[in-house]
C-alpha cells in the first residue's frame, strides 16, 4: 500500500530589507503606486496581484473603447428620424374634349326679284303719233330741201363687188341693201346692213366694196351736209354684179 506522504516547505517570514526600499522620490498613484506596491509584497502575492490589476485594467481598457464607439452610435441612431411622405397619386389626365366641327352656315340663294305687275292691256301699247310740226319748221324744211348723196355717178369711179368664187359654185344670187351715212367730203362713215341677200360671202363682199367708194355728198342750198343713204347692189350669175 502507498502511503500518502505530505511534503510542506516552510518559508521564513519576509520583511523587507533596505535592497526592497526603492531610491528616489515617490512613484505616482495609479499604475505606478500599484506596482510600487506589487515590489513590497512577497513573490506569490505579487503575482496575484499583478494578475488582478491587469485584469482590471483590461476591462476598463474594453469598458472605454466600448463606450468610445457604442454610446455615440446609440446618440446618432437617436437623432435620426424618419419621414416617409405619402406617395403622391397621379390623377389620370381628363380625356380630349373632342373637336366641335363649325356648321356651314346655309347662304340662301338669292332670287332675282319678278316684277309680278299685271301686263299692259293691248290698247295701251300704240304707236305714239309724230310730233306735229309748226308752221315755221314746215317753211324751213319746204324753203331748203336736201337733195341725197349718190353713188352712181361715172366720174366717181366706184369698182364692182367681187364676186365671190365659192358663190359663183353654189350659185349664191340676191340683193344686198346697205345703209350709209356719207359725210360732207363725200366719204362713207359708217356701213350697216339695212337687208341681206341671204348669203354671209354676198353681204361680206358688198360691205367691202363700198367701203372704198366715193360718194357725191348730200346738198343743202348748194351746200355738202352729212346723211344717209341706202345702197343696192344686186348679186346675179346671168350678168355682172352691180
């Protein structure tokens, strides 16, 4: 059998000596004054103590750095705020007001205006009588007389109408009657048509000719006045035109 044996190891009682009293002035308080304070206990002790303030000074260390960071993170969270604002709904546009078309205006026509007057019985309308002429006028116009231009005369040399050839095929014939008004020289002013031969080249042809001639002019008391006079020509296949 073992026997349990006990082995004890008695230590003399420490005192500090002059070695363990440190030089100079005092250490500060704090770390310093600890650790003085570790130097003038004996070695267990020492450590133990040494331990304990490590630890201790490790977790106000942590205590510090702790709070360094988490109390103003907690200030700022705190200070934050938030505002959510209602989401603003679009209201859907009103739809186009349709395009009112302007209506044509009707423009009415306009109506020539009917003169609704009952008609004239036939016994009004008559040919209005001449005016009568008073005994001075009828003197004058029996004191001179006009004697009317001519056209016939040798001396005047007033060519034929030209027979038109077309005429001459179809054998066109008439008598073209014109109207002349013959000035105080003896000269045709104007020509009118006073009757046709019934033929357009025959009326045409006449107009032409005469157009050129030379007349004797009217005479008033051996005077050459203006007035009109009216001019046969005769168109004829059996003898020359005239």
């Amino acid at each position: 059998m073992k026997s349990n044996t006990r082995m004890s190891i008695a230590y003399p009682d420490w005192s500090p000596g002059p070695d363990d009293v440190p030089d100079g002035p005092p250490a500060p308080v704090g770390m310093a004054a600890h650790l003085h304070t570790l130097r003038l206990q004996p070695p267990r002790h020492r450590w133990k103590s040494l331990a304990v303030s490590l630890i201790w000074h490790g977790a106000l260390i942590y205590a510090l750095v702790y709070l360094s960071f988490v109390v103003p993170r907690q200030a700022e969270l705190q200070t934050i705020s938030v505002s959510i604002a209602a989401a603003e709904v679009s209201q859907p546009e009103p739809p186009p007001m349709p395009k009112l078309e302007p209506v044509p205006q009707v423009v009415q026509p306009i109506l020539p205006q009917i003169d609704t007057a009952a008609p004239p019985s036939p016994n009004a309308i008559r040919a209005a009588p001449p005016p009568a002429q008073t005994p001075t006028e009828t003197q004058g116009a029996e004191a001179a007389p006009i004697s009317p231009p001519r056209f016939d005369a040798g001396y005047l040399n007033n060519p034929a109408p030209v027979y038109p050839n077309m005429s001459r095929r179809l054998r066109e014939v008439g008598v073209v009657q014109l109207r002349v008004r013959v000035s105080a020289a003896g000269e045709p002013q104007d020509i009118q048509l006073f009757k046709s031969s019934g033929y357009e080249r025959l009326d045409t042809s006449a107009r032409a000719a005469v157009q050129k001639w030379k007349f004797q002019p009217a005479k008033q008391n051996g005077n050459a006045v203006e007035a009109w006079v009216i001019v046969p020509i005769e168109f004829s296949l059996d003898k020359s035109a005239r």
